[in-house]
C-alpha cells in the first residue's frame, strides 16, 4: 500500500514538472510561431 502511495506522489511529481518545463519552453518559442505546425518539428 505505501508503495502504491510513493510510486503515485512520484509519477504526480513528474507530471507536475513537465507542465513547468512546458511551459517554460512555450514562453521560449517565437510569437510569429504560436499556434503553428513549426513548433512540433523544433523538438
């Protein structure tokens, strides 16, 4: 049970951080390229 409980905080956790990350690197991106295609290929 504990593990269950540890291993869904940590998986929270990373889910949490990669919204930041995400977001972080959209405010990175260009304004000319919001809401366009060139944005998937960047990766």
């Amino acid at each position: 049970m504990v593990t269950v409980f540890l291993l869904a905080l940590g998986a929270a956790c990373l889910l949490g951080l990669g919204f930041v990350l995400q977001q972080h690197a959209a405010q990175q991106a260009p304004s000319g390229d919001m809401l366009s295609y060139r944005l998937l290929l960047r990766g």
